[in-house]
C-alpha cells in the first residue's frame, strides 16, 4: 500500500473550510512541502518552515500554502501555490505526530505537504 492509499481524499467541498481549519490549529508548527513533477523531478521548495497558513481560494481555484513571516529567522512568508487542483488527499499519520496533504494538479504532478506536530528540540538537530 502506497502513503497515498492510507490518505482519504478530500471533497472539494470541504477544502476552504478543512485548510482553514489546518491553519488555525497548526500555525507555527514545522511544514515541508515537496513537489513531484513529472518534468522536473522531485524538488523541496521548504523544509521544516513554520507554517503561516494552508488555504483554498474556491473563486480563483488555488490551493495554496505559505510559510515563514514569524520571525527572525524566517522574516518573510514565502507561498507555494497550486493553480486548479484536481485532487486533495489527507488525513493524520503516525499517531497523531504528522498531517500529510498531498494535492494533485491538473498536470499530474503531485505536492506533498508535511506537517509535523511535534516540534524536534534544537540540541537533537544540532
């Protein structure tokens, strides 16, 4: 069984409202997203960023997902963003410790959103 197999897929009904959601209970919390195209390969456009906020925009059909703009370290909120998605799958993994979002546009290509939500302390990723 693939990762994809053990996310449902979401009605697109529900995407404003679940992302909404999403971001009101994980704002801050680390975010990787990885883009698998199918041109390009696989590309990690962020890694472990905390998350500003994971939103569908329904009138301009756009997922999108910024991070950053929380401090210091990360002072502006950079956006990823997903022109007519076809497909949304999601669901909580591994105990409750990562949400994955994986969101399929009209090309095929796949992004993988990782949400972890639990924060690794800095002296063991040191």
């Amino acid at each position: 069984m693939t990762m994809n197999q053990q996310r449902p897929e979401l009605p697109r009904e529900e995407w404003r409202q679940y992302f909404d959601t999403v971001t009101r209970n994980y704002e801050g919390a680390d975010l990787t997203i990885e883009v698998l195209d199918k041109d390009f390969g696989d590309l990690v456009p962020a890694e472990r960023i905390p998350l500003a906020y994971v939103e569908y925009d329904p009138k301009d059909d756009q997922f999108s997902v910024g991070v950053g703009g929380r401090d210091a370290r990360y002072p502006v909120v950079m956006r990823h963003a997903i022109d007519h998605p076809q497909r949304i799958l999601a669901d909580t993994v591994q105990h409750g410790a990562i949400r994955a979002i994986d969101v399929f546009d009209a090309e095929g290509n796949q992004t993988i959103v990782t949400v972890y939500l639990v924060k690794v302390p800095e002296e063991a990723s040191a």
